[in-house]
C-alpha cells in the first residue's frame, strides 16, 4: 500500500516546493482555540456554507456583511425564536439572497445549535470535544440533526472554523481510489465514509500531519 511520504513528495512536486505546500495547508485550531468561539460565529458559518452550496461563493460572500444585519449577528437564542412569519419576511428581504428553504435552514440550525448548549454547555464545546479520529461520525451527527449540512456543507463548515477535518472532494475520492486505499467510494454512505476515516486515520499515524493537511496532499497527489 502507497505510503503518506510517498503522496507527499507528489503534492510537493505538484506545488513547486514544501513551503509552498504548507502555505496552501488550511488553519487547524486545538479543542481549547475551538472552545473559545462564540456559538453565533458556528451559526455564521454554517449558515454561509449552506447559502454558498450550488450558488456562486463571491456572491455570498460581497452580500456577506448584509446577512450579518438581517440575521442580527446570528445569535442562535434570538434566530431560534424567530417565527414564520418573520422568516416569510425574510424571504422578501433583498439584502440577503432570498431562498426560503435556507433561510428556514438559518433557524432549523440555530435551534440545533441551542440543544447543543443544553446538552454540552455550548456548541464550541460540542465541536471540540468530538474525536478527529471519528470525524466522519460528525458529520453524520450534523447530517441527521441539523439542517441541509449533508454533502460536503457539513465538513466545510468545520473546516472553515478550524475543526480537523478532511474533506471528500473530487481529487480526494480520485486520490484514494487511483492509490488504491479503496476500492471505490461513495461519499454518501456511512461504510464509504468509515472506510476513508480508517486511511486518514493511518496516515495521520504514520506523518502526525492534521487531517486537513492529509486531505490537502491527497488532492494534489492525482
């Protein structure tokens, strides 16, 4: 089986050098950096992953600050309570852009995000705590528990705000199959997923890189 040193020397070679690999290496926090984020900024950016999915990611992101007025900094205890019709209101508001099952989706996730704090103290908590070695077992969690994180919404979300993670991209799933570490996957099955965990997990083993680092070789190895 290829080794991670192997794949490494192909990313380097793919970027021109180490240093210009590592500076393509996303940020990974520790638990303690993770904890210290207000839950309102994990609602943010759940919330952008969700409006950036099948939509053009320079739009939402120029329109950004506006959804920050119009969802009131996303606190998760205010947007929780909003009620139908203010969120039919929403709908109508021209500063954000006006899709309705993701504006529902802002509220569905801030509710989530409260049981979250009932049972773990915050949401950062809850993120924090979950082993690296069983990410894929949080992404099923946001999956089923919160709303339209499934995919690679989920995962980006985490990603974006420091969780180790890896992400399977098309390069990353091109990757593992071309290396023959799987046979084949299919992102949306929970066996699939566990079986990639299990190659993240050796080759974090093997280097001690983070998996967002792992995943970042993986895509240049193809």
């Amino acid at each position: 089986m290829i080794s991670f040193d192997s794949l490494l020397i192909l990313a380097i070679q793919k970027k021109g050098g180490l240093d210009e690999l590592q500076a393509w290496f996303p940020e990974v926090k520790t638990a303690e950096q993770l904890r210290l984020i207000p839950d309102d900024r994990y609602l943010a950016e759940i919330s952008r992953c969700i409006f950036r999915a099948g939509f053009s990611w320079k739009v939402i992101d120029k329109k950004w600050p506006e959804f920050e007025v119009v969802f009131a900094g996303f606190n998760p205890f205010a947007i929780a309570h909003y009620s139908d019709d203010k969120l039919a209101g929403l709908v109508k508001d021209k500063r954000i852009v006006r899709h309705a099952a993701k504006i529902k989706a802002v509220r569905d996730n801030a509710v989530f995000i409260c049981d979250m704090q009932q049972a773990h103290g915050s949401y950062a908590n809850f993120i924090a705590d979950w082993r690296c070695t069983d990410i894929t077992g949080l992404w099923l969690a946001l999956k089923k528990n919160a709303s339209r994180l499934g995919g690679n919404s989920g995962p980006m979300s985490l990603r974006l705000m420091g969780k180790d993670t890896f992400i399977l991209t098309a390069d990353v799933q091109a990757a593992l199959v071309n290396h023959k570490l799987l046979d084949s996957i299919n992102p949306n099955t929970k066996r699939d997923m566990v079986s990639a965990q299990q190659v993240f997990n050796r080759f974090q083993e093997e280097s001690g890189y983070p998996l967002a680092h792992i995943s970042r070789v993986l895509a240049l190895s193809v």
